[in-house]
C-alpha cells in the first residue's frame, strides 16, 4: 500500500511560460510502486531529498536521484519501495532551454543529472534548504528564487520558435508545420533545424506529443470516454490511428492506461 502527500504550488508570475507548476511529493510503501511516466509538453526536473527512483525506458535505466528528464516522445517506467521524497519542477522545453541553457540532445536525450546542469554546489544547496524549509510554500518560494536568478541570465529563443511553439500548443499540436513555417517566413528545413535546438524535439515531434497529451486529459476527464470522440477531438484521423500513437508514445493502448491511472491495473514490469 502506497501512502502520500502530493502538494501542488504555482510559479512566480515572471516565471510564466518558462515553468508549468511545481509538485512536491513524501511516499512510502511496503510493496514496489510502479508508474507508466508518459511524454508531455515538459521538462521534470527532480530535486531529490534524498532516496533514489529507479528509471527505465529507452534512454533512461538506472537509479537516480536528483536529476533533468528530457522532453520525450515515449514513455518511462518508474520504481520506488519504502520512502522518497522530493520536489518536481515542471519546465517547459523554452524553459528549460532558457533557465537551464539546454539545447538540442540534452533537452531530449536521457536524463541529466542536475549537479551536471547547474553545478554541484549550487544543486546541493538548493536539496539542502529544500530539507530543511518548514512547509511546501516555503519550498516553493526557494524553488521560484532559484529560478528567478537563473531568469536573470537565461538565454534569448528566438521569436519565431516561440510564436510557433506557442501556436502548437494552444492548438494541441493540431496546425500544419509547412503552414507555420510560411508564416514565419522560413522554410520548413530551417523552422525544423532552429526548433529542435530550443525545444528538443522537432516541430512535428513535438506537435505529434502535444496531440497525444490532449487526448491523455480528454481520457482523464470522461468517467467512460469514447476512443472515437477522444481521436477526433485530439486531432487523430481515426480511432484506429488513436491506437497505433498510444502503442508508440504510452507503451500500451488507451483502455490500458485508463485501467492504471485509475488503479484498475498495475504497470506491467
């Protein structure tokens, strides 16, 4: 049996567009806890206060503690028994370009560790008064002045990607790249090139896991969804097509993630 405290906070306002929410988490459990981690239109990155977190997927295995996940096209599955506890900073892939200076591979690639990304004293420092803050919105406050520093210095995107990361993710990933690059008056070669180094993936990767994700909340939302209503409503020609990008991106199909997120079926090892 799994037990937790899961406390949510928001970002500092200026912090907008650069980080999606923070989420602490304290669980302990007797028995092995495994999650399905599905690809999403962010950067997690994990400030550990201690306990490891067993990775697998295909650029990930090991254990790991405090580190920077990628902005991936499939999915991970994590592992814990006994305790962890820890804070997740949600980054958006600009964010984590921007905040982190990532670029291109690191921000797809693996994971990174985060003594690696900033420097391993000012990544032990922030675990430290993490630990020791008296509550989740002092936790919070440390996280966003951490961030807010790094804001100081981040790196300029350019503002063509991020017209175009902005118009596929207020569209769910629905619009046409060759449409978008016309737009924005570049071919698609370069449009791809440029949003690949700032973002991770390429415009039509990454379009193709923001209309994944859509269809992962239209799935969450529905007491008894509908496959054909959710495909069309995410953007997918079919039902059928539904399907063959949940068996790429999740690892399984659609029924069977809604049979785990709702504690009806477990992960399979």
């Amino acid at each position: 049996m799994s037990l937790g405290q899961y406390p949510t906070g928001a970002a500092h306002p200026a912090l907008a567009g650069d980080v999606a929410g923070y989420c602490g988490y304290v669980e302990h459990s007797a028995v092995p806890v495994r999650r399905r981690e599905l690809p999403g239109p962010r950067v997690p990155v994990i400030v550990s206060f201690g306990a490891t977190l067993s990775v697998r997927s295909a650029g990930i295995a090991g254990e790991l503690t405090s580190f920077v996940a990628g902005f991936h096209d499939s999915a991970a599955v994590t592992e814990f028994v006994g305790a962890q506890a820890g804070l997740q900073v949600d980054l958006t892939p600009l964010g984590a370009h921007r905040l982190l200076d990532l670029a291109g591979d690191d921000l797809r690639d693996g994971s990174l560790r985060l003594a690696d990304v900033v420097g391993s004293s000012a990544a032990d420092e922030l675990a430290s008064r993490l630990v020791e803050a008296p509550d989740w919105a002092a936790r919070f406050a440390l996280a966003d002045a951490f961030l807010l520093r790094r804001l100081a210095a981040a790196r300029v995107v350019d503002p063509e990607v991020g017209w175009v990361w902005d118009r596929l993710r207020r569209s769910g990933g629905r619009l046409r790249i060759d449409g978008l690059a016309r737009e924005v008056g570049w071919s698609r070669r370069h449009l791809a090139g440029r949003f690949r180094r700032a973002v991770g993936l390429g415009p039509k990767e990454a379009a193709r896991v923001l209309r994944f994700a859509r269809a992962v909340r239209l799935l969450d939302a529905s007491p008894s969804p509908s496959l054909s209503d959710v495909a069309a409503d995410a953007g997918y020609a079919d039902h059928s097509h539904l399907v063959r990008e949940f068996h790429a991106l999740a690892g399984c199909t659609p029924s069977q993630l809604v049979a785990e997120r709702r504690g009806m079926s477990a992960v399979p090892v």
